[in-house]
C-alpha cells in the first residue's frame, strides 16, 4: 500500500495529510451547519473550527515528538512534517479541549454548553484521521488470519485503524442523537468521554505498532480508563444538578 497519494513535481503528497484535511472539513462544515440551525452566525462555526483543529494538531504533534524525543532530536527538521503521520490523540483532545475552554471565555459562553456543540465533530474527523492512518500503514495491528485482514509490515494483520474509524463513526451518530435529546448541559460530552475511552481501551489490545508503555501498561489504555473516569463523574455530578441545555 503506497502513502503517497500523488505527486507535485518531485514532492510527494501523502494519504495521510489528505484524509487529515477532510477530517477538518468535516468536522467545519457539521459545526457550521448545527451552528446556522441554532441561530449561530455562518462564521461561529468555522472560527471554532479552526481554533480546535489547530490546538489539537499541536497538542497531538507535542505528544507524538514527546514519546518519540529520541527519533526528532536526531532530525529536528522532521517535527513539524505532519503530513507522515505521527499524531496521538489524546494529546490533540487535551489540545482541543483547552482551546474550547479559551474560547467559551472570550465569547462569554458556557462551557459544557459548547462542548456538548462542539465534541460531535471530534468523533467524526478522527474517522478520517484513522483512514489516513490505514492507508499510511501507521498505527497497525495485530498479526491476524481472518479473511478481512490486511497485509501491512510485512504481514497479515487486524486493520485496527479501520475498526477505530468505524467505532468513530458509530459514537457520531450517538452523539448527535444524545445532543438532540440532551437535558443538561455536558450530557453529550460525558456520553463521548466514555464511549470513546472504552472503545479505545479495546482496541489497544489489537494494536502491533511500538506503544508507549508504562509499569507495563500502554500509555493510551492509562489515559483511557482516566477519560473513562471523568466522563462518568461528570455523568454523575449531572444527575444531581437539576438545569437545562442553554448557549
């Protein structure tokens, strides 16, 4: 499987950069589209969108070359070439995740309300993401002899990146119903924390690229049971606090 989708001259212009763009796109134009429904200004949307993207293409470019120090000090000059690969996730979601709080400050609006806006279209440009990891050939899995499995390192393996852009998609759905139906502001955002943290923690144990590890444990599956934890204590903090689902 070939990276590189096409070429500009003698530059290459790679899988994963591309699907990493359409991830954005998307995820820019549901927030457009759900915020012109609400009554939200057409540039609401985008401006969010950008911000998001950029702080967490940082965040998860940060946590890539920070697990990686050992590779990048040898190449500095590889740090910002983003369109290889090299992202974790949960660094961009902390990333992102910040720069909403930023941004609820300076347009004075609640917090859990634009998250509960916001997080739906994290799910859906990480599908895309996780696309670009597949044709990449990053983030693989596990050696595997099932008839859907895919040739990849020299092997036949689980296309894990597959199954995460699938689990993706399917929190989507989920949490655009959740938002229709909310009651409380920061329902939708607890549902994402632990839909997305549990699927993940599943998921680790089929991947069979190099993980960051820690007293044994990936690094990704720590981070998934603390995303896990604080989705369901928001959760449980909602049910005790009567309110409503507001701007």
């Amino acid at each position: 499987m070939d990276p590189v989708c096409f070429y500009v001259g003698s530059r290459p212009v790679y899988w994963y950069g591309i699907m990493v763009a359409l991830g954005f796109l998307a995820g820019a134009a549901h927030l457009t589209i759900l915020g012109v429904r609400e009554g939200r200004s057409p540039g609401f949307g985008s401006d969010l969108a950008f911000w998001l993207m950029l702080s967490g293409i940082v965040g998860a470019r940060l946590a890539y070359v920070t697990a990686n120090i050992h590779v990048y000090l040898q190449n500095p000059w590889n740090i910002i070439r983003i369109d290889q690969g090299g992202l974790i996730y949960y660094g961009g979601f902390i990333g992102a995740f910040l720069a909403g709080v930023v941004f609820a400050r300076i347009k004075h609006l609640n917090i859990l309300a634009l998250a509960d806006y916001a997080v739906p279209a994290l799910p859906l440009g990480h599908a895309f993401g996780r696309i670009g990891c597949f044709l990449n050939g990053c983030c693989h899995g596990k050696a595997a002899s099932l008839p859907w499995s895919v040739f990849q390192h020299d092997a036949h393996r689980h296309p894990v990146q597959l199954y995460e852009a699938a689990l993706n998609l399917l929190i989507y759905g989920l949490l655009l119903l959740a938002y229709r139906r909310r009651k409380k502001n920061g329902e939708v955002l607890a549902i994402y924390c632990m839909t997305y943290s549990l699927g993940r923690f599943l998921l680790e144990f089929l991947r069979g690229d190099e993980r960051l590890c820690w007293l044994g444990t990936p690094v990704a599956q720590l981070v998934s049971l603390a995303l896990f934890a604080a989705g369901l204590a928001l959760w449980i903090a909602l049910a005790r606090k009567p309110s409503r689902p507001g701007r």
